[in-house]
C-alpha cells in the first residue's frame, strides 16, 4: 500500500513524476535534482543509468531498508479458505480460476500485482480487510518484486479441492483428442501429420504460441493460463515427470504429444 500511494497509474514501477508527486502528497517537496538523486538511490543500477529510470517494488523495499516483516499468512490462507468454503456451500459453480485471472492479467504474463489480484478476490465477491491481503501478497509473491503468479496461487486452490482448472484442461484436451481421432479414422491423416499441424517453424517441438495457435486453428481458442495448463498436462506425460528441468522454455516433444 506505502508503494501503491505513489504508483499512480499501477503499472507496477514509478517513475521520476510518480516519486515527486508521492513525496509531495507526503508533505515533503523534493527539487529536480533531489527527485533525480532519490530515483539512483532506489533504482536498480542499469535502470538508474537510463535517461528514465524506474523503480520496482522490490528496489522501493530494499532501499528503504526496513526489517522483513514476520510471516503471519497463516491467518490469511485460513480466511481464504472460509471464503472459498462459502462459495462451495452457496452451491455456486466451481469458480473458472484460470480465467478470472488472465482477466486481470492484462499482459499474459502469468502474474498480477496486488490491485488486480484484489480485483479477481473481488470478483468471486470476498472482501479482504488490507493486512490480510499484505500477508497474502507475502505467501505468493516468492521472489518480492509485487507480483503474485499464478502457478503459486493455483497450487494453493488445487491444495484445498477447487481444482476448477484441472477439470477445465481435462475437457480441452478431451477435445483435442476428439478431433485428432476425427482425423485419423476419417480423413486417414497419420499422428505425425497432427503434431506437424501445430509445429510452424518444424523444429520438432511446441512451444506455447505454436500450441495456442494450432488449438486455434481447431476452432479451440484457449487463455494463456490454459495454454500454460495444457503444456504441463503435456509433459506430465513424459517419463520422470520433467520435475529436474528448467522451466525457462516449456516445450512439447512428438513423443509427449502422443502419449
């Protein structure tokens, strides 16, 4: 919140203006040149050398230099949890996780910062007070740069049995298979002919635009959380699990895509 205060337009960095302005609100008027000073004080170092230089939330908090605040998430996950409850015992559908956050996620990264993870709680109608979403923040925010991925989060519902998304892959790849069939049997198109149909550039591998846009093509327009999803259900299927590999590229091997 101390960092929302100055991120006017919540892209999640400030930059000269948003830290002047803030400062200003604070009651302490800052010249160009302070402004400037302040902005290498908390800036990364090449950000700092830039004509523009911004700070990230986790440059703000290290150059502050205030001591890490215990954990106390456990209240947090617990409140949570209650909500999530409710929601089951109202008899509402299962929530569509996956897609309430890719709504918010307006870059498709795969992480939203604290106000768009409100917004998405919001939408399933549970009201946080703000200590507990800070120690939300905490529990899935693991490298202290503001932003909440959705793997984490994910992990923390599918934990607690509303794996929404899981059925939702299950039903996407339930119509995939229908229509890769569909080509075998009838149109007498081989495995390998199917794969080639995702694989644009023919390395041999899918990467998640080359997926997404082949289910496209399918006529099966998928989110990029359901992208993600699909990808690891993918290489699920390998032997070994995958577990031990860098997760930098994900990529689908001929192999995994038949299995």
């Amino acid at each position: 919140e101390c960092f929302e205060h100055f991120d006017d337009n919540g892209d999640g960095v400030l930059d000269a203006r948003e830290l002047r302005d803030g400062m200003e609100r604070l009651g302490i008027e800052l010249s160009p040149n302070e402004t400037r000073s302040l902005m290498d004080r908390f800036a990364d170092p090449l950000s700092a050398l830039s004509d523009d230089p911004q700070i990230k939330y986790r440059d703000f908090v290290k150059g502050l230099n205030l001591p890490r605040k215990e954990d106390d998430s456990a209240e947090a996950e617990e409140m949570l949890r209650n909500e999530l409850e409710r929601l089951a015992r109202e008899g509402r559908d299962r929530p569509n996780f996956s897609k309430l956050f890719d709504e918010v996620d307006s870059r498709g990264a795969g992480e939203v910062d604290r106000r768009q993870f409100r917004r998405m709680l919001e939408g399933l109608n549970i009201h946080l007070e703000s200590d507990m979403m800070a120690s939300l923040i905490r529990k899935f925010d693991k490298d202290g740069d503001g932003m909440i991925s959705y793997k984490e989060f994910a992990e923390f519902i599918e934990g607690d049995g509303f794996a929404a998304d899981t059925d939702n892959i299950d039903e996407i790849l339930k119509r995939l298979k229908a229509k890769v069939m569909k080509a075998v049997t009838k149109n007498g198109i081989d495995l390998l002919e199917c794969f080639e149909h995702f694989d644009d550039n023919g390395d041999g591998v899918l990467d998640e635009r080359e997926l997404r846009d082949g289910m496209e093509k399918l006529g099966i327009e998928l989110t990029p959380t359901e992208t993600r999803g699909l990808m690891d259900r993918f290489q699920d299927a390998e032997e070994g699990g995958g577990e031990e590999e860098e997760e930098e590229e994900k990529c689908i091997q001929y192999r995994d895509f038949i299995k």
